[in-house]
C-alpha cells in the first residue's frame, strides 16, 4: 500500500513538474497582439510627410520596429533612393494592420529591407508565431510586388533581451529556412559577427538601454547590408 502511494506521489509530481514546465510556453502561444492603435501618432506622422514629400521611384524600402526608425538610412545609404517606414516598438501584428501605409502604399520599391519580430518575442510571442506572421506580411509584399527583393535582418542579439536569445534564435532559424526556399527572399544573419564581440554583444554596439543600436552597431549593420542591397536590386526576380 505504501509502494503504490508512493508511486502515485511520483507520478503527481512528475505530472506537476511537466505542467510548471509547460506553462511559460502556453503563456506565449496565448500572447494577444498588442492593439494597434497606440502608434496612431506615428502613422500620422507617415501620412504628413507623404502629403508634403514625393515617396522616391524605386526605393529602397526599410520597414520594421524602432530598430529601423532609430536608423539614419538616408546618411548611411546616401547614394540610395531609401524611405523609412520603421515606428515605436512595432509587432508584425503592427505592420499587417498598417500594411497599407508602410507597404502598399509605396510605388514598386527596388527592394525591402525588413526588422521585426525582436518585440514580438519579448511580447510573448513564439518563434513559430514570428515565423508564420512573417510569412504572413511576405505574402501580403508579394502580392502587391511580385518582383520586389525582400531582405530580412535576423532579429539581434541584445544585452538587455538576452535571456530571450535561445527563441529569437529559434525564429531566425525558421525564417532562414523560408528565406532559402524563395529567391526572392534574402536572410542578413547579423548575429554572428555581433556575437562575435561577446555573449551577450558588447555595450559598444548599444545605446544606454542595450536594445537598440549605437552609431557603432550601426556602421556594422551597414557595411553587412549594403552588398546584399546591391546584389537584391542588380539580380532580376524570377
């Protein structure tokens, strides 16, 4: 009798444990998108500068989260038609509902440079939800541009956000392996040289908060990027 109470025990806890163990994942597939409506400030400001400014033929589009918009594109690419679309701490949940302010709305760009999916996972958000809203805004690009490049920037890795590396790292992975399989799809891994300065990187590629990137971290992210702009926008699609 004390064996099989025993076991019963054993087998409540295990059953405990696997549950405890489980739950910071049920958490996440349970993570809501943020409501859009919180960067109507931001998408104003989009619509102001469209009414006073002409968007360039052929642009280089930047699309993505504050890592995009704290980005002087225009100083690092001067000899590109570049337009930023990047505001606050976007979600791609953020991008598909304002799709036709940051995306639709731009005549066919020469090639879109995409970061998101770093708030996502902070957010909650798993891996396999990052990869399938990346597909997701892919199909909404594709539609609308079918010969258009897409490039997109690994999401990376951060001092402040670096107990969340292992599933940022996982999305990468997935989005990497649907990158492969289109060509008009193209992965930058801006990790390894990243990590290459230090696990996490080194405070010399942050701003203050270690989220967001310095002038340095941006140099590096340029000198990175500019070959496959060039390559994207000089290789026909298919």
């Amino acid at each position: 009798m004390t064996h099989r109470r025993n076991a019963l025990t054993r087998l409540g806890f295990g059953t405990l444990t696997a549950l405890i163990c489980l739950l910071p994942l049920l958490r996440a597939e349970e993570a809501k998108d943020p409501d859009p409506a919180r960067f109507a400030g931001e998408i104003e400001a989009f619509h102001s500068w469209d009414a006073r400014n002409a968007i360039p033929a052929h642009s280089v589009l930047f699309v993505g989260s504050s890592t995009i918009r704290l980005w002087r594109t225009a100083e690092s690419f001067p000899d590109l038609p570049v337009l930023n679309r990047g505001f606050g701490g976007a979600q791609f949940s953020d991008l598909l509902h304002f799709r036709q302010d940051v995306l639709l709305k731009i005549p066919e760009p020469a090639c879109i440079v995409l970061y998101c999916g770093d708030n996502d996972i902070a957010g909650g958000k798993t891996a396999d939800r990052v990869a399938q809203d990346f597909r997701a805004f892919v199909a909404a690009a594709q539609q609308a541009f079918p010969h258009t490049p897409l490039i997109y920037l690994a999401i990376k890795p951060s001092r402040s956000r670096w107990a969340i590396w292992p599933e940022q790292q996982r999305a990468n992975g997935l989005i990497a392996d649907l990158c492969r399989a289109d060509p008009r799809l193209h992965f930058a891994d801006i990790a390894p040289p990243m990590l290459a300065t230090g696990n996490p990187p080194a405070e010399t590629l942050f701003a203050k908060d270690g989220l967001h990137l310095n002038n340095e971290g941006y140099a590096l992210w340029t000198r990175l990027l500019r070959p496959l702009i060039d390559q994207a926008r000089e290789t026909p699609a298919p």
